[in-house]
C-alpha cells in the first residue's frame, strides 16, 4: 500500500485511523455520540483523547510517508480536544509537522478542505489521497476525484 501513497498528498483523519476509537474500553458514544464522546463532561473537561492507543500499523506507514506530504485533517469539537488531539499527535505521530495540522468542526467540511488544498498546493484531486474511518466521507472524496481508503486496507 505504501507504493500507492509515494509522491501523493497523504490526509488522515484522526479519531478511529490513527487511533483506536474506544474510550475506558468502549467504543466512543454514550451520551453524545454524534460529538465521540462518552459524556458532555469528558468532552468538555476531561482527557478523552489523550487516553487513546494509537494504532501501530498506521504508525508505521505514516513513519514511512515524506513528512512534507502528510497532514492531519481531523474534527474537533472543543478547545479542550484541539489541545489534547495537538499533545496527543506530538507524542504519538511526531512526522506531522504542526503547520499540516487541520481540524474542522464538521466531518461533512473536510472534502471541502481537501479541494481547497489542491488549489493551494497546485495539484490534480488525483494526487491527493485521503484516509478516514467514515465509509460516507470516503465516499465523498471519491465523487471528487480524490484517492480515499478506510483504514483497514493497511491491515495485514
């Protein structure tokens, strides 16, 4: 899978592609499960993100990738998760740079993102690859000429 990823602009998704999506052992949703969380308080106060497993497969390849070509395009809700999802990526993704960090607070916003920034880097849809664990933005990412795969297709 890595050849398909050579000398393309490479865009993760965060929650659920490079870090499991559980949280003390379940998977994110409870009280706010639209919003990833187990609780509103978590989500406002709590240190949800920091606690996730980052995934080792997904480590290795992105260790694999040009660091000027990744970028992390995630959703955010709060202050609260932007600050834990940046300390959360410094420690366990250190080959992002922080100006190729994105977060946006609607999962439906980020092919919009993705378009704008092959106007901005000056690339075809085609060079862009996308990588997300939602089936209904990969699915929109591919109506706009962007590569898109789920997570599992780097699983051995």
């Amino acid at each position: 899978m890595e050849n398909k990823l050579a000398n393309k602009y490479v865009f993760f998704d965060v929650d659920g592609t490079l870090s499991e999506y559980r949280y003390e052992d379940k998977l994110y949703g409870g009280e706010c499960s639209e919003l990833g969380c187990q609780s509103m308080k978590n989500l406002l106060f709590g240190n949800l993100f920091l606690q996730a497993r980052p995934l080792k497969t997904m480590q290795n390849l992105v260790s694999q990738l040009d660091s000027d070509k990744i970028y992390i395009l995630g959703t955010i809700v709060t202050n609260n998760e932007i600050n834990q999802k940046y300390e959360w990526l410094e420690k366990n993704y250190p080959y992002f740079k922080k100006e190729n960090i994105i977060f946006v607070s609607s999962t439906m916003l980020k092919v919009n993102v993705l378009l704008e920034y092959a106007k901005k880097l000056n690339v075809k849809t085609e060079d862009i690859v996308f990588i997300d664990d939602r089936l209904d933005v990969l699915r929109k990412a591919e109506e706009n000429n962007i590569t898109a795969y789920h997570p599992s297709s780097f699983m051995e």
